[in-house]
C-alpha cells in the first residue's frame, strides 16, 4: 500500500478500492496503547506518514519509515538564551541550561541584605534564596553572635579554648580567678578552677591533692594562705599528689622545706611550680604585713 496524499473526487466518479486504501484510510486511527498499535498495523501495512492516537498516554505518534515516534507540534517558542550565570541554549532541537557561576561578575557585599541561594533540607530539598544575615546568624556557635551579617565574639561570657595554645597575644588589665580553697586536713586544689586560690586556714594540713595539672608545659598555682584567729596552723608538703598520682614531697629551695608564719591572721604566699604535672618546686613568701 502506498499512501497517496490528497485527492479532490469528481461527481460520479466510482470509488475504487485502490481510492479508499491510500486516501480514505489516511484518518487517524485509536488504539487503547501501544502494544494494541503493533498488533492492529502490520509491519507491512505501515507507511509513512500515518498518524495514530493511544488513548492510555493521551499521546499523537506518527510514522517516521522504521517506527512510530511522538508527535510535536510547532509551539510559539522560538529561542531558549541562557541569561546570568546559565550557558547554553538554542532555537531548535533538544535545548539545555546549564549553571556557569565564572559567567557572573563579582559582587560587592552587603552582608545585611543580600541573599544567596541554598537547598532546603526541611522542605524536600527546594531551591530557595537566604540572607546571609540569616544565614551567619545560623551558623554561629558559643560565644559568637551575629547582627546584621558580622560575626563578633562575645566575650561577655566565659571562652573555653580547650588547651589550644595562643601565640603573640599582649594582654592588658587581666584578673585571675580567685579558687576558694577549703580548710581541712587534707586540702583538694583543681586547677580547672583557676590557678590562683585563697585559704583561712582553720586545720593542720596532712596531704595536699592537686587535680587538671596540664600534663605538658609549665603551670603553676599560687595560694594566698591566712591563718585563723587560732594561728598556728601548720602544713605538711610530704604528702601532696598531682593529678591522683602517688604522694610526692614538694621541692624548696636548698631543701629547707616549709613553715608557714603562726600568728594569728598572718598571711603567706605559697606558689606551687609544675613541669609537664610533675613534682611540684614550692616558692613561699612568709609573714606579710
């Protein structure tokens, strides 16, 4: 069967079978889906040209000569450009974009109200545009906060550092903390609590715990020590331990030992040097007044 076109019919002329096969027939035919299309037009009944309808896809095909491809039809588009930040494009054809972030010009930032965009996680990954004033206010942890896009650091409140080491700092007006150290016979010293404490010491102390000793490096913790208004009070440095170990006996210069002042309400300085946690050196400085 060879597919003929169109043709005007006269009156009265007879209509052939020849007629009705290659005009007639040229309608477009209806098949529930494909699988019906195939089986309905023999492969040797196929020509082309012919158009068919398959009513489970809504879809218009035609025969291309070697098989049945969708039909599209002229639409009113005539051209795809890509604009800022997209390449490609075309006016025919199968056309794509693509996104090309070296096609944007820099910007100058204004960190309060500009945006940028992001993939939202909490909403089935849409594409949505954030203020990076937003944005930096989301992202800022303990001790940073953030207004109008600028991080700053609050130092308001207390700043862990972990142990990290600071290097070519110039420290101006600086307080220590003053660790309240409590009288007993055995006195416990954290120096997680700071490395500066003060004592009324109301008992004779028999062993002295130290605890958070920074295992390397030098550290150290002074101890401002008044006696009560018994006075008397002694201290043994024979039995201190650093950081739960074994008791040790705290070295002073020339091995003289300690003897704190006796009056009561004296007040001596005591400063206890550790090297990489170790035996602690004793400095004191007796009797101020």
């Amino acid at each position: 069967m060879a597919l003929s076109g169109y043709k005007e019919f006269t009156v009265g002329e007879v209509l052939s079978a020849a007629d009705v096969n290659n005009f007639l027939m040229q309608g477009v035919m209806v098949f529930a889906d494909s699988s019906a299309r195939d089986s309905g037009i023999a492969s040797s009944k196929r020509e082309e040209g012919q158009f068919i309808f398959l009513k489970d896809t809504n879809t218009l095909q035609f025969y291309d000569g070697s098989s049945f491809v969708n039909f599209i039809g002229e639409g009113d588009i005539t051209g795809v450009t890509a604009g800022n930040g997209l390449s490609g494009g075309g006016t025919s054809g199968a056309v794509s974009l693509a996104l090309d972030l070296d096609e944007l010009t820099a910007a100058t930032i204004n960190v309060a109200n500009d945006s940028i965009a992001i993939i939202d996680a909490d909403d089935s990954n849409a594409s949505k545009k954030e203020s990076i004033a937003d944005l930096v206010s989301g992202i800022t942890g303990t001790n940073l906060t953030a207004a109008s896009g600028v991080i700053a650091l609050d130092i308001d409140a207390e700043v862990d550092f972990n142990d990290q080491t600071a290097k070519e700092i110039v420290i101006k007006d600086y307080a220590e903390t003053d660790q309240t150290v409590t009288s007993g016979t055995t006195l416990s010293i954290d120096l997680a609590n700071g490395n500066t404490g003060t004592l009324t010491l109301g008992h004779n102390v028999t062993d002295i715990d130290f605890t958070n000793v920074p295992a390397n490096g030098i550290s150290t913790f002074t101890l401002q020590v008044t006696q009560d208004g018994t006075g008397s009070r002694t201290m043994a440095i024979n039995a201190v331990t650093v950081n739960g170990g074994g008791n040790v006996t705290a070295k002073t210069a020339g091995g003289s030992g300690l003897t704190l002042s006796t009056a009561a309400s004296s007040i001596d300085l005591l400063t206890f040097l550790f090297v990489d946690a170790g035996t602690p050196l004793l400095n004191s400085l007796l009797d101020f007044s």
